[in-house]
C-alpha cells in the first residue's frame, strides 16, 4: 500500500544516516487538517538524543526566505514598500548579486552584505546576499517585523528565530527535552542545537532574511494554510498571492520568492504538479504546495547533523514527494 511504501522509505532515511530524524506532515489544505504525518527518529544521532515528537522544531534555515516575502509582501498590499524592480530582482534572485560569501568573516557583516555591488536585472542567481540586502528595505529589524506580518497574525507560536552563542552545555542540555533537533556539529562553533547552522546569520545575532527561523511542522502547515487562504481571510493581498504562485519565467526559478519545479531531477520528484511552488532548505528541510491536489507537504529533516557532508537528502526528497503523490491520489480515488 502506498501509505505504508511512505513510511519504509522515511524510515529507511533515519536507519542509513540521511538524517537522525524527520517529520513529514502531508496538509489537505482544501479542509485544513493533516493527511498523513509520520515521525521517526531522534533529535540526534551523536550524542544520542530523545525522539523525535510531532512537535519538536527544526532549524528551517532558506524556509526563513518565505516568512520574509510575506512579511514584504503584506508590506507591499499596504502601500508601505513598493514592489519596484530592485525589490521584485531580489525577492526573484535577478539582482545581479553573488550567491554567498563568507561575510562573518567580517567586522560588520551587515556592511560588508551593503557593500557587494548589485548589477542591472541579469539571470537568475541564487543569492543569499540578496536578502541580506534586503534586510535594509524593511521598516525595522527584521525579527520585529516577521513577529508583526507573520507570527501574531498567523499565531505561530512556536515558530522563531533563536539567540546564538549559547555554548555546548546548553546545546547538550537543550536537546535531551526534545523540543529541538540537533543542527550540526560546526568546526568553528561547536555542537548547535537551536542556534542557526548558516555563518552569515550567526554572524548578525540570528536573525536575518534569509535563515534564521526554527519551527514545528505543523506551523510550517498552518503557514503554507495562510497562503493557500489569503484571497479569502485578507491575510496578503490576493493579486499578488496569486502573482507569487503564478508561471515562472523559466522553469525552477523564483516568482517573488517561491521557488518553482525544474525540469529532471526536481526536489518535487515526477509526479507533483508542474505548477507546484515551495522551497528548499539546507537543514534538509522543504515545503512544496501542490496547488491541482490541494496539499502541502513539509519535510523537516536535520539532514545536516553530524555532518553537512552527506547530500542523499537530494535522493529522499524526490522519492518522498513521488510517494505522498500515490497516497494523495489513492486517497482522492477512494472517496
């Protein structure tokens, strides 16, 4: 049966080393209330740590870059930003800026970010640095202004962004509750257990646009939920909810922010949507909205613990969103 092929290949990910644990959480967004959700594993593999529960939250690292369009965007539907070309350019990864570099490695990262010169609309370039630069568009710090757009109004109250610098101790003591995953073992920090895994972001206290957020899968649901209901609940603007989930220019580039299906070798496998939008995330975590089935589907993963070294994540999650297709549709065919 599909929902029990689901569940072996998830565990099979926990028991080879892809991650110590995961939580995949497979949202009806038509009714609101999850379809499927299976956890398995552990908040960490070394040193052992408790299981993984339902509700035990995930370094959400590049997810962080959908909280911040949304908080721009409610922005934007309010008249307080304009979402002139060289906001669309970094919201859509055209500016024109490098993908990354290794800005704590700096005095005043945040400086150094201002400092790299964007260049006219060009191809698209992923780009950490481009939210980076964002951060000075915004009418304030950029955890202030998610916790007013995003968490108050969506009550996710155990989505975000935690202090850095907290020391092994307490990254040990902080893992045995099992209220978060284990991150990674860093050369430079440490052991990270809710402290940011991304350099840039630790480098400015944690916060930032790009990384920074930690969360449950379920309120990575409910905010995929808000999305899918905005042009109803008032929550964005509907013209540019439905400008966000609308065609890319080419196929697996971003549309304000949402990241689309490529072409071969997709993250969202074969069978999802071509019209899917979501993201990725270095932790190893995703969200992908299938808009044709109705669901979202969140894969939280510490895929970088012990190691960043080990890509097959980039095996699993095509291979999971094929399998939550087969669940999905069996289901629809049942009635």
């Amino acid at each position: 049966m599909p929902e029990a092929a689901l569940r072996a290949l998830l565990e099979g990910a926990v028991a080879d080393g892809t991650c110590s644990g995961l939580v995949l959480r497979v949202e009806d967004l038509a009714s609101g209330t999850a379809s499927f959700e299976h956890v398995v594993g552990t908040t960490s593999a070394d040193p052992p740590g408790p299981p993984v529960r339902s509700d035990t939250a995930f370094d959400l690292a590049s997810l962080t870059k959908l909280y911040t369009v949304t908080a721009v965007l409610r922005l934007v539907g309010r008249g307080e930003l304009t979402l002139d070309q060289r906001l669309r350019d970094l919201l859509e990864h055209r500016s024109g800026l490098p993908a990354w570099a290794p800005l704590w490695e700096q005095p005043d990262p945040r400086a150094a970010a201002r400092a790299i010169p964007a260049g006219p609309r060009g191809p698209h370039v992923y780009s950490d640095i481009g939210f980076l630069q964002l951060l000075d568009l915004l009418p304030g710090p950029i955890d202030e202004v998610f916790t007013r757009e995003v968490l108050d109004p969506l009550a996710l109250t155990a989505t975000r962004y935690r202090p850095v610098g907290q020391g092994n101790e307490v990254a040990a003591a902080l893992l045995q509750t099992g209220d978060v995953a284990a991150t990674e073992h860093c050369p430079r920090r440490g052991f990270l257990v809710g402290e940011v895994s991304d350099g840039n972001t630790w480098a400015i206290g944690g916060a930032s646009g790009h990384a920074g957020l930690f969360g449950p899968a379920s309120e990575v649901a409910a905010f995929a939920q808000a999305w899918w209901d905005a042009p109803t609940t008032g929550f964005l603007d509907p013209d540019l909810r439905d400008a966000a989930w609308g065609e890319p220019p080419e196929p697996g580039t971003h549309v304000l922010g949402w990241d689309t299906v490529a072409g071969a070798g997709s993250s969202v496998g074969s069978k999802l949507s071509r019209r899917s939008h979501g993201h990725l995330a270095f932790s190893g975590c995703s969200l992908w909205v299938d808009p044709e089935r109705a669901v979202a589907i969140v894969l939280l993963t510490n895929r970088i613990h012990p190691s960043r070294e080990d890509t097959r994540i980039r095996g699993l999650r095509p291979r999971v969103h094929d399998a939550v297709a087969d669940v999905v549709d069996l289901h629809r065919a049942r009635g």
